[in-house]
C-alpha cells in the first residue's frame, strides 16, 4: 500500500476543510509562542498550506513537502507574487534534507496517509536539531457528539463489509506510543476552540460524495449500499436529518520534545 496523495482533492481541499475565519490564524499563533524566532520549520504534507500560509505569514522560515504536486500548486496560487515557503515534491518517507537542519518539524493531518508512518518518526527525528520538537496538530470534538457517532456506525458498517475503516493507522494512541519508545516527552495544547453546526444530511452527503479520504479506498458498490444503511440508522438514531447541531471543536498541538529542553524538563518536573 502507498502513501494516500491529495492530487484528487486539491481541488475542494480548501472549500471542505478549511476553519471558521480567524481559527487556523489563532492555532498558528499559538504554535509560534512555542517557538524560537526565525525558527527555521520544515512541515510534512504541507498541502495548500493551510497551516503553513499563517506560520509563514508570522515570520517562519518555512520549508514544505509533499507528494501531491497538485496541491503545492494549490498553494503557490494563493500566495501569489508573494514569496512563500521553498516546496519539495518528495515524500516523508525519505526526506531529501540535512540532518539536524531544523528547529521544529510540522505534521497536521498526514501520518494516517503514510503505511510508513513509523518511518516517517524516524526521519524527522533525523532532521531535527537536538533540541528540536515534532509538532503534530489535529481537529478535535467530542466522541459523543453526533458527527462521532455517525462516523463510528460508518465504520462498522464498512468493517461488516470486510473492508478496513482506517487501514493505515486506526487511532493517534499508536503515534503516541511509538514517539514514547523513541524517547520523546509530549505536551499537549488547545490552538484554538469554537463551535461548528452542521446536519446528519451534510455528514451524510460528504460520505456519499467521498470527501473525506477515508471513502477513497471503498468500492463503489459497498459505498453506495453503507450509505443508505447509514441514513436509515441515522433515521432511527437521530430525531431530525436536517435540523442543525452545534457541537464544540478543538485544534490541538501536540509537542513532542527530545533531551533536556523546556518541554522536557516541564514534563520530568511535573512526574
Ligand atoms: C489531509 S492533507 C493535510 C494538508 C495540510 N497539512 C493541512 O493541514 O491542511 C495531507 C497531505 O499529506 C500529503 N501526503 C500524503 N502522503 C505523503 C507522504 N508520504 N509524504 C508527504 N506528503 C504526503 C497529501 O498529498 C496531502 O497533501
């Protein structure tokens, strides 16, 4: 199995993923107080730039890599005349850069594409200077609240079909895990926080129409059937398909320090 590229996405990718105005601008502020200034930062999967656009924008030396060409072309679109990170098409399994080179390494929503992921930890660790971190971001909200629920039936659903939900990395506790066997300390942090109302018929829309890259792997016919066994449980399971919910979201930061520098010690005087 290869590395998911995002070239079929690129062309929705911002529209579908982007925050509420303001939210990413707030997470990579928060993400820059971590830092030192004129850090030189490389990020893994850099995309449209998303993130790396406001880190950029706050004064970063940035470098981005990606498999997907399409979307790196996405973003120099953005930024326009306006310089921009320097972009490598090259894949994080194998990272085309000086060892010790950088002050921190970025990776939002990417290490579930890579088979390789452990790898990929390997590579970073590589390229980072010794007190370097690993900074992984993600979005976050609540397991119970009903966009969870119906993408936890959609997963049964999908595994009844014998096809595997999440076939590269099943939960962010892995990624934690094998980053604590390497020896890194963790901190986590809120980026930032706001609520999103959105209906089960949206949800249930951006399955149909494959959206998310976890439908790209289902075949056609098994999407298709699960679909309509989901909207009849959703029927079942929720009052209205149409009504809007407003549930909380989080973008979090999650640190991950090597060696004797402020995380580490935080987290050592902490224990
Ligand atoms: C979900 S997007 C996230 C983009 C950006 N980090 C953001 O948060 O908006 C994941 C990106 O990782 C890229 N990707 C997948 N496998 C990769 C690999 N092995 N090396 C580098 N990039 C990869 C995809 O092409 C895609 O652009």
């Amino acid at each position: 199995m290869e590395s998911i590229s995002f070239d079929r996405a690129a062309d929705i990718y911002d529209q579908t993923r982007s925050h509420p105005p303001g939210i990413t601008q707030s997470a990579a502020s928060v993400l820059a107080g971590l830092l030192p200034a004129h850090a030189n930062l490389l990020e893994i999967g850099i995309g449209t730039g998303r993130i790396a656009l406001p880190l950029h924008a706050a004064g970063f030396r940035l470098t981005g890599l990606d498999i997907s060409r399409k979307m790196m072309e996405r973003l120099r679109q953005k930024q326009g005349q306006q310089p921009g990170p320097n972009l490598i098409e090259a894949s994080a399994l194998s990272l085309p850069l000086i060892s010790g080179s950088f002050d921190a390494v970025v990776g939002v929503h990417v290490l579930h594409l890579i088979p390789g992921w452990r790898t990929v930890l390997k590579e970073v660790r590589r390229v980072l200077r010794p007190e370097g971190s690993l900074i992984i971001g993600y979005d976050w909200h609540p397991d119970d609240c009903p966009s969870s629920l119906l993408r936890q039936q959609w997963d049964k659903l999908i595994t009844a079909y014998g096809i595997q939900s999440h076939p590269v990395l099943s939960s962010f506790e892995e990624v934690l895990a094998a980053l604590r066997q390497m020896g890194a300390h963790d901190e986590e942090l809120i980026g930032a926080e706001w609520t999103k109302s959105f209906t089960i018929q949206d949800e249930l829309a951006r399955l149909e129409s494959r959206t998310w890259s976890a439908t790209w792997h289902v075949p056609e016919a098994v999407l298709a059937n699960a679909v309509l066994r989901l909207k009849a449980w959703s029927e079942v399971t929720f009052s209205t398909l149409n009504a809007p919910y407003v549930t909380p979201r989080r973008f979090i930061w999650q640190r991950f320090t090597w060696g004797n520098n402020q995380a580490a010690k935080g987290t050592e005087d902490g224990q």
